[in-house]
C-alpha cells in the first residue's frame, strides 16, 4: 500500500492494536479528534474508548501513566502532542520509565512507547519545533528511535510496540506527509539498533536521520558526490559498527542533524568514530547542525536547520583536506 | 491543621464524629455559588451593577467589540495565507475584557488566550499580528507592558508566582496575574505554581477561563472535579465563580479579587464561557463537538448580553455600533499595513538576543553562516523569510 | 459544569446570588471532620468498633509493634555504620499499619515512609535491610508482592495511576495504592497523577500520612489548605480525614476506601500523624522543632491508645508484649544476619538489568570494565564494595 | 580565610546577600535548617525570613518562582536539594529561565542561579548521585558551572550570582568537605567561561571538572606522567581554546567525567577538538567516564565513577600509540 510517514504511523498503531490487545493508544485529543496530525485517526472507531483515550493535559501523568500500565502488563502507545512538550515529563523518563527494569533487577519493566512529532518547519508556535534527542539519548535505559521513511516507520514503530523496554518514538513532522511510498500490508517490522545505509558511496560517509535524511540525500545528489549515505534510524541503541566501517573505507564523515550542536547526537558520533577509526580519518568531522539557540520563531525557523547547500557545504569542507 | 497559629500544632485530630460511619469529604457537599449581575435575558438588579462612570460602560462595549474585530480579521488574514495559525477568542469577550479592564500598568499579565488584554495595557495591534507570524518583536513589544504570552500551556504559572513574590519582597502596589484555561489546570506547573503563591501568601491573581474545552477535550473529562473553582480549596486560596458570558459581572468579580490579592492574598477566579471558534485555525471543531451546542451558545452571545444593558441603562444611544467597528477595522488595517512593512531581519537575531554576550562558540556559529549564506546564495531557495508568518 | 450528564452543557451559569456580593468560596466555610473511633484518652463507642476477629485485633498491634522494633533497630545499626541512612517511622505506626492492614495481595502498593507493609504483603526484613543498604535486591523483592519504594518525592503517583489504569482495563478486583507524604502533595507529578485517576475513574487509592514535616518543611507552610484532604476537592475525588494515632480509626477509613476503590472511585486519605524521630538519620530535627511540641505527640503515642483500647476489650491479656519484641528482635536479628551473609555481587549487576537485552555499547563498557578490573586490581583501593550500605 | 568546598559556598551567599539586597535565596530546606548539607547556613539568622525562604517540595516552582523573581528585578539563588531532583524542573529551564531574554529581544532577562550539590559517593539513596551535566549543557541559553576548589567555588558561584544570564550550578557534593584551602575573604570573582590549567605538561591533555579533579590529579601525580590538566569548570559555554590549544601541544588528550558516556560532555569536547585540532591528534581522546547506566545504589556506587587507576588506564592508553 502507498502511505506517508503519518499514515504509516496510523497503519502501524492499527495493525498492532489489532494484533496484541494489550496495546493501548493515549494521550491529548488522541480520540475523538483522531490526533492533530490525524497520526491516531480512526483508531477509537475501530478499538473503542477503553484501548484509545483522551487525557486531560498533563504530560507527566501521560509519561509516567504510561510506565505504570506497561509495568502492570499493558503495552502503552503514548503520544506527546508536540516534542516541545516532552520536557515536562522528563523526570518520568529519567526517575520511572526508563528505570523500571534496572530497579527491580528485571522483576518489572516498562515496555512502553511514547510518540511525538519532533522538528521545525511547519510553521507552527513556539516550542513546537524541538529536536531534543540529545538530552533524551542521555538517558540511560531510554531507547531512542528516528524513522525517516514511510515503511521504516511503520516498521520500527511496531518494533517498538513489541519492544520489551521503553522506546521514545520521534516522528520527523516536516515530512510527514511529503514522501509516499509503498508500505508493506499486515504485520512489519525493522529492528531498533540498525541503522540503514540509503547509498553506497566511496569518497565521505554521510550520517543522518529523521527529516534530515530527504536534504541529505538531495545535497549528495546535487553536489555529485560519491557519498556514503547512513539514516541512523535507532539514535539509542545506535549501530556505532555500521559508522564506523563506512568511515574505515571512505576516510571522512559528515552529520547533518538539526538539534542544537552542543551536545547534540553528532558529538556522540564524532566521539565514537575518534574512538574506533581515529586514524582512518583524513579530515576532521563535519557537524551540520541546528545552531546552539532555540528553534527562531517561524518567520525565521527555515534559517535554523540545514538545508541541502548547507549540508553539501559540509561535504565538500570534509571532502577538502 | 486548622488552628495555624497555635504554638505547638493541634494534637491527634479529635473526632468530632463521635466516633460513627466514615464520613467523606465530597464535592456534593460543596455549593459553588456563580456571580451574575446581567442575566441572560438582559435582567439585572440596579444595586449590583459595579460603579463605574458612563465612559468606562461604555469603554467595556468598545473593548468587547474590538476583540471580536480583532478575532475576525485574524481568522481572515490566516485564511488568505498571511499568518501561521491562529487561536480565535470568539466568544469569550466578556470573560477577557472584564477582566482584563481591572488591571493597572504596574500589574504584571501572563496570558493563554486572551490578546486585547494587551492592547489595553499598550501593545498594538501590529505587535500582536508580528507575534502570530512569529516575529520576536511582538513578545518584545507585550515585554515593555509587563506582558507575555505562554505558549506551552501551564509553564507560566511558576513565573506569575515568581514576579508576585518580587512585588511581595518589594511591597509593590500591583498584582502578577496569570490567565490560564481549563486544560492548564491539569498540569504540573501550574499546580506548584499556584500551591506556592498560596504557601507564601503572594499577590498574585489566577483567572481561569474555562472555556469548556482544551483542544478536543470537554472540561468534564479533562478533571473530576464539578467546578475549577473548587481547586482553590486545595491552596487554601479564596476563589470566584464568575459567569464569562455577563462582562459586568467578570468585572465585579476580578475587581473584588484584585484588591484582595493588593492585600497579600492570591485569588482564584473561574469565569465559566466558551471557544465559538476552532481551537486555533488548524483545528475542525466539528470533529468532537455538536452544531447544536455551538448554536446554544451562540445564544449566550456577550456582545449581545452587554448591549441589553447597556441600552437599558440608556447608554446604547450613545454608541454608533457601526462607527465603533469602522474604526476597529480600520486600525487593524493599519496595524496590518505596518506589519507587512516589516523588513526582513539579520540572520543574526537568531543569536545575539540569547546571552548579554555572546559566547565563543555562538559567536563561531554565527560567523560560519553567515559565511555561509554568502558563499552559497542558493541557500534561499530553501529559506522562506517569512515576515507573514 | 456541575450536570456532568446534560447532552449540551450546561449554559452559561445563572446567577444564585441574585446579584448581590461577590461571593468567595473559602477553606474556612469547609467543614473538614476527622474520624476518630478511640479517643486521645482511650474512650470509644463500642458501636464504632470496626468488625475484627479477635486474632485480627492481636495482629494490628504485633504489626505496629514490629513498625516499631524494626524502626528502632534500623537506627541503631545505622548508628553503628551498618547502613546507609535510615527514615525512621517511629509514631506513625497506627497510620501505617492500620492502612496497610486493609490491601490484598492482588493489590499493588508504592510507599513513600512506610516499610512494614512490605512485610505484610510477603517481603522480609533482609529484603527492607537490602533495600537500605543499597542493595538493588530489596527492590527486586518488594515488586514480587507488587510493591515498590519511591525515593523522588511525587513521582511514583503518575506511576500508581497507570498501575490502577491497568486494572480499570482488567476489571481487575484490586487497587492500587500510593502512600505519600504530606510534603509530596506539593508537586506536580503528584497532582498530575491524581488528576489522571480522577478524571478516569480508575481504581487508585491515595493515603497520605500527613507527619506535619517534609524534612524542616512544617505542614502549615508546605501549603495553604488548612487539611490535606481537602486538596481532593480539586480532583473530584472524594476524601477521608482520619486521626492517624488511631489504628482503628484508620483501619476503617482505609477499608471503607477501599471498598469505593473497587467499585471504581478513587479515594484520597489524609491520615494526621507525627514523625516522632528525625527525617533521617542524617537530619537533626531539633534546628526546626521544639522538644514540648516532640514530648506532646510522645504523649499520643499510637502504640499505647491502641494497649488501651485492647484491655478495655480484654484482649490485652492475650498479649505478651515483651515475646513479642523479642521474637521481633530475633526476627531482625535473623534477617541482619542474612543481609550479612550477602556475597559482593558481579559488576556486571551494574550493566545486565538496564535491558532485557544487553546493547552493543553497554557491552563494550562493561567488557572494558571487566578487563580494566583485573589489569588494575589497585582499583580495589577506592572501592568500598558496601554490602552493608 | 581556609575553608571547604560547601563553607566556599556559604561564604559566597553571605557576601554577595551582603553586598546585594536583591540577592534572595529559597528552596527546600534551606533557610530553618540551613540546607541538608549546611550551605545555607545562618542565611536566615543574618538576612532575615524575607530573604531565606523554604519553599513547598516543589521544584517546578523553586525553578519556574527563580525565572519569575529574576524578571521581576531580583537575583535569586535557588537550591535544589540534590541534582536527581533537578529533572521535574527540566521544562522551566527549556521553556522559561533559559529563553526569557531571547524570547523577549533582550526585553527581560533572568538572573537567576539554580545551585544543587550532584554527583556519587556520599552513601545516598537512589536519584541522590546523578550527574546530569551532559542534558543540560544541551540547553541553548543556559550556562553550567561546575567548579572543583574552594576558592573557585566562591569565585564563580560570585560570578554566577553576578552574571546576567542564568547559570545552573553544580557543586561535587563528594568533596563538599574533603579539600580545605585559602579562599580570599570579601569579594571575589572568578569568570565564568574560563578553563584553569591545574598543572601544565607536555605529554597529554587531561580535561575533567568538579569531583574529578581530585582523582585526575592523584592519577597523573600517580603515573608519573608530564600531563597538562585542565580544570574546565564552565561546562556552557565552554573554554574550547584552552582546551585546544593544549591539544594541540601534546597531541593527545583524555577526558575524565562522572556523567554517563554516551552524551557526556566528553563527546562534546572530543567534537570539539575534533573540529580544531584533529590534526595535532596522535591518537584517539580517551573518554574515561560513567557508564550508559544509572549510577548503582550506594553498595555498588563506587563502581562507577572513574577512580585515579581508571584515569591513569586512560593516560596510558593515549600514551600508547
Ligand atoms: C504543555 C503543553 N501541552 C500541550 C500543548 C498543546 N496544546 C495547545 S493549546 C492546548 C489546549 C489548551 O486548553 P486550555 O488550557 O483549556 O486553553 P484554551 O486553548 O481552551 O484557551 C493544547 C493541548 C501545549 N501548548 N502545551
Ligand atoms: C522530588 C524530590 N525533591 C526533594 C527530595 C528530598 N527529600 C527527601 S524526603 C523529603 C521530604 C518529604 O516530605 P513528605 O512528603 O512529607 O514525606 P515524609 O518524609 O514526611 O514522610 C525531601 C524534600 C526528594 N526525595 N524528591
Ligand atoms: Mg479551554
Ligand atoms: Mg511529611
């Protein structure tokens, strides 16, 4: 079947709730209104009101509810309206979710997910544009996951359904709807842990996720490079091996990602390469990052996160030495 | 404990139910009264009307009609793709402007939704266009009135407690006050922040505007409790139930409150209306509401509530209805005219307004693009300089 | 709205005050009783008298007993540097015994101050010793019974609501329970996960030991709400305030809770009590409280209310007080010999419980730290590897 | 004056409260009892209960109140008790303290000082020993601070208190009152934003900060090494160019934190240095840090932060290639 990134999210919550009838779907104006990017539509038609809920607004109840249901038996899909509202539910993720297995020594666990539509570009207030998954990924225990196409994302969403630990679920909105393509019907899943290489390439190895991917792979195109490209897909646990080979063969690496660079994902990648292929290197690794402020309000958000120059900027600087 | 005062607390609470059934606490038990002084059907008792003078009545009918106008055009200008979103207040004029008309300029105002409130304390239109087109001048702008608005719902409520305990260490004449909707009073930040003004007993006034719904969600599901005002009780915090849709009533019952709160004592004050419009202009309505509800509360319209008294009071002679929304209208015109005057801004806004300085590391980021921006012009084909929003 | 049924809600509010006075809905005109069945001086209605079986009477004091003797022996081996810190319960045990008293094995318990009732749900004083000394086994006993300790304040509400929001989807016949503290009411996690069991319905039991103190923090400035109780108002949710000095009484109140539980109401308990002891054995209570305020609660002390209520019932003299310490002593005695016995664990502990599955990385660092180990066993130098907390 | 870490702290509150009437403290604890570990002791006797205030357990408010207060005109200092209940209060410093200038063009702005003891090693419970400078640093606008003498400490919780910006402040509760040395009596300053170099050396550079300093000192004295030790302090922003510049003079460098790996700041100063001085690089920067796991309850907490062997391993193997 044909699908965008929402419908894929929508077809996997369907197929999985239709699957297990322990998943549950929550969170605000999830129900009636179908979510307000549709993401849950159709789901209280077809579940009822007891597996798909409305809650009130409270992000923590939502979060840590979540960890209670999943530690009780049930296996929660949460959903967080914008990621700009995760933060105040971050103590759920560090204090409860994240820790329910490590504290009981395996006796309990949270097999839970929360979902939310992370990243700017859709003109939308302010903090509904964050992309904050270099806090969440420091959180040990938190998986951390980043599809970037329709059929990962069914895929890896239903991993983490069935994922027997908790699992933050970030849904790239920019391009929830501009790329569709054939979604497999019925039952699909995609690992957590494995990135996915997009192209082949010799000369750079290019790593990115999410919304990124779609301006990564049109900076490769455009600037005719013989890149190596990786959609990193799980951030935590990330597939440091399939980086690290890459960057063996190619001798360079560029991580275009759009949270802020200090401390964003792309250190972490920068630091584990330095650890395993230091010497492989033939030029420093580029960052192409969101700038270290927050996301500018949306006359000037298009300013903030890398755009296809901007990345290939980044590739040829790698490219340069 | 009930005696606060006593030197050494109460001792093993004695049983004043001689020892019988378990007896609950319930909200059955609790009679909300809710202030009205215009009833619906125009009615009103002469010694209830607030004393205000006939420029101030009709001040309030002006204001009212400006917010509607305001709404309209908005709605109207988002519609033809000149601005981002934006979340109607249709509806609810009563519950804003009679509130919001007992402030004075050294308060301090927290809002969700409520935007004439600011032009009242000197904010133009054309900042609060810039603000829904997301042009950091607007917040600046509310800033020099002492205002804000919150977007992320509830999180303002522990900086209103902040600003009344700076009045509270400064003995200032002025109340911190935060508007807030029904959906904020579920989270978590709102509650430490209202629990703290009640622990220290700080000026500041909490006006509720439920609105019946947060988003999708009827305020019946989105708490247990009946009514907003009865979570007051739980900060030890006095509190008003006002009726949203009588302005005069609103007016009474915040001007009631904000002397109390001038006197070290924070107030709740829920005012019961209602959203006509969508959510914001990305929101259908119809999705999880009725058209037969819509309609009854249409019929509960404030605009129209206000002009029965107003013309029985004998003042509706005195205003050109028509005039009043001629000259709204026109200046929402000029507001607009001058947003869309606006230049485009340096890149470097996004950096320099974070720290007082900045930093190293920012400052090499900021170079780098706009190295960037120079080296590769073709970056704005990517970039939509958006000063519509 | 207070018709949560009415098809279109309610209109806009009418007016009950006939337009009169701003009216204030104020804590003063709530009327708070506290259950109370044997009073301060030992007297009780015997009608009052919760339906018991003799042995079941007997049981209530062994458990509150054994709160005490483990609370004391605790201290002292922390005294003695045989245990990390220690928050003695020491004057609470009528409100914890009388509480946990009430709750079935199918049920699921979080705690704050509160350690017995994990004895009574089938964990072991080793279990409770571990747990004090760190050691991640005395969690890992706790959840077999479906209980758990929550050291940051508040969180574990969020946590109790989904646990009970798991049983609401069950139609299990059990609740869950959260035990939290007075200082603990004040966040928003707590207030958050309340609000959530309120506006669900879901079979959530809330007791709250109000002990007067969040560490140096006294109730009366923690909040402004004269009673905790209260604050269940602002979820709808109906209350109980019970003397907490009083086993019976909080036997009662927790089991007719309870029983509303299961029938799909939450409950909220305010239990009024007193911390006898420090916060913990690392506090020093007498910088933020008087010794007359500690000897008047000595003077209520629960232990001896309840003595007085068994001899009245002529149940006393089945009761050898002095075995009964001693074979809790013993009991302890036996368990801190146990806990003793407690081998160094395997640092891969540290890495092996964080996922059901082991991740590449965490697997690196763990093979790193193992090998690191043996190459430097100077390492050992700095590490105390404390199975004795 | 001779005087601890936490006494540097003291003395810091009391002369700045004394210099500064808008300089107002609170939080839990803090005023009747003067702080669980005594820093605020004797504030409420001198200033008053007007200027010492002990708040509700509620650090959503402790957080959010500061951001208010600070607007408003005031210079607070708020304490949390410790740094495992800092993430409640995550969303006040994403969305209010660390934005308010920016939000508002420079309009207002939020002088405010979150200080809170963090770190393992003092024979706490759960949620008592975190270190979770890696999340924050993340946040765009808000500075952190961790300093690691007692002279430092009142220098830059001064300079803190002083900074017209908010700044989180991390005191190493471990060595709160295990290291005593003469602290300048009055008024004193230490910039924030500046490296100290603690020992100078041609070998290596070894960055740490707060409670590692004292083990990265022992293990450097220990190996015997010609190592360069810089004592970061400011975590955000950072002294990149010292750090660098050092680098780029012995050509290696380890880095030692007490944070989780994954995210710590050490990928952020590798990134860093990978940016600058990949070059000067003859082998790879070693992390030497917590591991990607909660700290351990207290019996097991030694084992997981870094000791002077397992800093000395990590000398030893930059040494190596
Ligand atoms: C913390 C947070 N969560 C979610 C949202 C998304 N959101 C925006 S408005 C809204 C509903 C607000 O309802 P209410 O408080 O009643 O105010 P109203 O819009 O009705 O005026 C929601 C859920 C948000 N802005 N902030
Ligand atoms: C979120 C959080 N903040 C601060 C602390 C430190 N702390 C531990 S116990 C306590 C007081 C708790 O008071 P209360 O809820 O009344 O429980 P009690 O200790 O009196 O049983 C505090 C402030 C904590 N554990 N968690
Ligand atoms: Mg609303
Ligand atoms: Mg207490």
């Amino acid at each position: 079947m044909q699908a965008t990134i929402v419908q894929a999210v929508n077809d996997a919550l369907h197929t999985e709730m239709g699957r297990d009838d322990r998943v549950v779907v929550f969170g605000e104006d999830v129900a009636e209104s179908g979510g307000v990017f549709r993401a849950t539509d159709e789901l209280l038609e077809e579940f009822g009101s007891k597996r798909v809920v409305d809650t009130p607004l409270s992000e923590i109840a939502i979060v840590g509810g979540a960890a209670g249901m999943a530690m009780y038996g049930y296996r929660p899909v949460a959903e967080i309206q914008f990621s700009g509202f995760l933060p105040p539910a971050f103590d759920q993720l560090v204090t409860n979710a994240s820790r329910i297995r490590w504290r009981t020594r395996g006796e309990l666990s949270a097999p839970m997910v929360v979902r939310m539509p992370y990243g700017a570009g859709v003109r939308a207030l302010e903090h509904h544009s964050e992309s904050l998954e270099g806090a969440y990924a420091h959180i040990p225990g938190l998986q951390v996951v980043v599809p970037s196409t329709p059929a990962d994302t069914k895929g890896l969403l239903t991993a983490a359904i069935r994922d027997p630990d908790p699992v933050l679920f970030m849904e790239p909105k920019r391009i929830y709807r501009s790329i569709r393509e054939e979604v497999p019907e019925g039952e699909h899943e995609v690992p957590i842990g494995e990135a996915a290489v997009r192209r082949e390439g010799e000369d750079v190895t290019v790593v990115a996720w999410g919304s990124m991917m779609p301006p990564t792979l049109e900076a490769v195109e455009e600037g005719g490079v013989d890149a190596e490209v990786i959609d990193l897909r799980s951030i935590s646990p990330m597939d440091t091996e399939t980086v690290v080979e890459s960057v063996k063969k190619t001798g360079r690496c560029v991580v275009a990602h759009e949270g802020p660079r200090t401390l964003g994902v792309g250190s972490e990648i920068v630091a584990r390469i330095n650890d395993e292929a230091l010497m492989y290197l033939e030029a420093p690794i580029e960052r192409v990052t969101g700038f270290d402020t927050p996301v500018p309000l949306l006359s000037m958000e298009d300013f903030y996160f890398p755009h296809p120059p901007r990345i290939l900027d980044g590739i040829e600087a790698a490219l340069a030495d | 404990m009930s005696d606060r005062e006593s030197d050494i607390r109460a001792p093993p609470a004695t049983g004043d139910d001689g020892g019988g059934e378990v007896r609950y606490l319930s909200q059955s038990d609790l009679s909300v009264p809710t202030h009205q002084i215009v009833a619906p059907d125009g009615s009103y008792d002469e010694r209830a009307v607030p004393d205000l003078d006939d420029e101030e009545f009709l001040d309030l009918y002006r204001w009212m009609v400006t917010d509607r106008v305001f709404s309209r055009r908005m709605v109207n200008i988002q519609r033809r793709g000149e601005l981002g979103t934006f979340g109607s207040t249709r509806g609810q004029e009563a519950s804003i402007i009679g509130s919001a008309f007992t402030l004075r300029p050294d308060d301090w105002l927290y809002v969700g939704r409520a935007w004439t409130p600011m032009f009242m304390r000197g904010a133009s239109m054309k900042d609060m266009i810039l603000f829904w087109r997301g042009i950091e001048e607007g917040q600046e702008a509310f800033a020099k009135h002492n205002s804000q608005i919150a977007i992320s719902i509830g999180s303002h409520l522990p900086l209103v407690a902040g600003i009344a305990w700076g009045m509270h260490l400064d003995d200032a004449d002025a109340v911190a006050t935060a508007y807030l909707g029904d959906g904020a009073t579920s989270t978590g930040a709102a509650h430490e922040g209202i629990n703290l003004a009640g622990s220290l007993g700080l000026p500041a006034l909490f006006f509720c505007q439920n609105n019946q719904y947060a988003i999708s969600m009827p305020y019946e599901r989105q708490s247990g409790a009946n009514t907003i005002a009865q979570k007051a009780l739980a900060y030890g915090i006095d509190a008003i139930r006002v009726d949203g849709q009588d302005v005069l009533a609103v007016y009474d019952a915040v001007q009631s409150a904000r002397e109390r709160v001038t006197e070290g004592e924070p107030v709740f004050v829920e005012s019961v209306t209602y959203r006509l419009d969508a959510h914001t202009t990305s929101d259908d309505p119809t999705r999880y509401r009725s058209d037969e509800e819509v309609e009854h509360w249409e019929a509960h319209d404030p605009i129209e509530r206000y002009r029965q008294f107003l013309k029985s009071e004998g003042l509706w002679s005195e205003i050109d209805h028509d005039a009043v929304v001629e000259e709204i209208d026109a200046e929402f015109d000029e507001a607009l005219a001058a947003a869309n005057e606006m230049e485009e801004r340096a890149v470097s806004e996004m950096f320099t307004y974070l720290y007082d300085e900045l930093p190293p590391e920012l400052a090499r980021q900021l170079a780098e693009f706009e190295d960037l921006l120079e080296r590769r012009p073709e970056m704005y084909d990517y970039i939509e300089h958006r000063p519509k929003g």
